[in-house]
C-alpha cells in the first residue's frame, strides 16, 4: 500500500499486464531516468515494487574509478531531483546534516552537542550495519559515509551546473 518504488537500471522484473496498464515505456520514452521512472509508474498502475540483493549470484560493473563514478552520475543526478533548484539544495542539506554534520559536531561546539553528535554517528552506524547487504560487506565501510555524502553533493552540484550551462544533459 506504500507509494514508495525501485527502479534499477541493471535490472527490474515486471508484470506485463502492469506495464501495459502503466502505458509502457511510452510513459517514459526520452526520460535519462527511464529505469527509475519505470519503477514509479509500475506502482502507479497498480504493481508491487520491492529489490532483492542478490549477493554473489549476479553482478554488474556499472563505472570504473572515481571519474568514472563522477561522470556516471553526471547525467543522472540532477534528473533524480526533477531538474528543481530548491529541491536539489533540499535534499544536499538534508543529507548533509544527517551525514557530514555530526562527524563536525564532535569536534564543534558545546560538550553537549559532541554527545549529540556521537549519539548520532553511533546510531546511523548501527542502523546501517543491521541493513548491509552481505556479510561480505564490512561495517567498516560505513565510516566512509560522511566522506561519500560530500562525494555525492560534489556530484550533484556538478550535474546541475552542467545542465544549467548547456541548456539540458
């Protein structure tokens, strides 16, 4: 009953009496976030959407090295947020505060913030540990989550200057 969906471009497995009720890629046709957009108008139309890890059995290189993640998102990371300024600097304070603030914090301000701060850093590590996907992936990587945040919020303001500048992707 969520309105919550997935879209993965790797992969997504579909009903195609859902993708017929939900107009099929026509829908989405010329969209760079086609795969995501699948996902949400699959659960427009009616059709159930959940994702499975599916650890070792299959696997997909989708970029190689830094650059290639940073051009790999390029495209793709203003389209997320509907090409909308305000909701684009929305979503990099939201996911700074929650990500990259308290890691400051510790370090910042009034002894009770820095045990605030903590707090948070221990539950986010918590949380996140009890969701990894494999045991093959060590909760060691997630201390590295502050640093992917600032990755990412670097990666987001260089797709929307880029689309700015050049008038579209």
């Amino acid at each position: 009953r969520s309105s919550e969906f997935v879209g993965v471009g790797a992969f997504n497995l579909i009903r195609r009496s859902v993708y017929e009720r939900a107009g099929g890629h026509a829908a989405i046709r010329m969209d760079v976030t086609d795969d995501l957009k699948l996902g949400k108008i699959m659960k427009q139309a009616g059709g159930r959407s959940c994702m499975v890890h599916s650890r070792s059995e299959v696997a997909v290189r989708w970029v190689t090295g830094l650059k290639g993640l940073i051009y790999g998102l390029e495209k793709n990371a203003y389209a997320g947020l509907d090409y909308h300024p305000l909701k684009t600097i929305g979503a990099l304070f939201g996911m700074n505060l929650v990500t990259v603030w308290p890691v400051f914090g510790l370090f910042l301000g009034e002894p009770l913030t820095r045990i605030a701060c903590c707090a948070i850093l221990v539950m986010m590590l918590w949380l996140a540990a009890g969701s990894r996907p494999s045991k093959e992936c060590s909760p060691g990587y997630l201390t590295a989550l502050p640093l992917g945040s600032l990755l990412l919020t670097f990666i987001i303001i260089r797709s929307a200057l880029l689309a700015h500048r050049r008038g579209g992707i």
